[in-house]
C-alpha cells in the first residue's frame, strides 16, 4: 500500500472518529471531560499532519519531519486517554473531585499551568457513561491512538 494511500485513508479515519465524538455531543447530549477535549485537540493536530504530509507526499526527509510530528501527537493523545482509561478505573474512593469546567479553568490559570490542571483530571473524567463491546470511549481513543501510531511507523518505513 503506497504512502498516500494509507495517510488518505488514516486521515477519513480521524475526520469519522471526530464527527462520531460530535456526534455524542449534540446528538447523545454526552458532554465532554476536560480530558476528552484535549484528546479531540491531539487527533485535529494529528490529522493537520498527515494531511500535510498526504499533500506534499515526500520521498526523502520529509517522511522523517511529517512521521516525527505525526508520532508526537499520536503520543500525546495516547498519553492523555491512557491517562483518563486509569482515572475510570480508580476505586471511587480514590477518583479526584469534580473539579470547573475547562473554559474557566483556561481563563483564570496561564495555558501550561490550565494545561497541568486538566491533565490530572477530575471526577468528570473518571465517569463512564457510554460503552461499546464493553469499552469507554476512553478506552477506545487509546486503541485508536495505539493504531494510529502503528500505522505511523509501518508509513515511516514504507517507501513507495
């Protein structure tokens, strides 16, 4: 499978993932947590990059900087759904209080430190109101995070 063909199909990927995520918001009325809008942030960033990189369609050292960036945001949103997947599986008398919604949060603290706040997540994040196969969505962003990434590096090595 050529390059082009896999960061096509990975970007419709990411566009699907998005629109199913609004999708629970408008639709299902499922809000989300502080740490599921960063999570949606890491898969935007994600797709920006591989759209770049499905545009430009390198053959040398580009494939290095668009697989770099590509892995950095994989990372990061695997990083803050792992994050959120061991919030839900905290005893209840150990999940973190609920704490303001993120829109205050980012206005009242400097973004790195709103940043930190939000990463150690609250009893928002650790609630799990909807399933599928018996997974949260938590659960299912890291799988797809993992995958992404996978896919990443067999994109990185793939020269055609």
């Amino acid at each position: 499978m050529s390059r082009r063909l896999l960061n096509g199909l990975s970007l419709i990927g990411i566009i699907a993932i998005l629109a199913f995520a609004l999708y629970l918001q408008y639709v299902k009325g499922e809000d989300p947590c502080p740490l599921c809008i960063f999570q949606r942030i890491a898969y935007i960033a994600l797709a920006v990059w591989i759209l770049l990189d499905w545009i430009h369609n390198p053959k040398s050292w580009g494939v290095y900087i668009y697989s770099f960036f590509e892995i950095i945001c994989a990372l990061g949103g695997l990083i803050i759904a792992g994050r959120q997947v061991w919030l839900q599986h905290l005893p209840p008398d150990l999940v973190p209080a609920c704490g303001p919604g993120l829109s205050y949060i980012l206005a009242t603290h400097p973004f790195f430190k709103a940043f930190s706040i939000v990463l150690q997540g609250s009893g928002d994040c650790a609630v799990v109101t909807w399933r599928f196969l018996n997974l949260s969505i938590a659960q299912w962003s890291l799988c797809l995070f993992i995958t992404f990434l996978f896919l990443i590096l067999i994109n990185l090595f793939n020269r055609r």
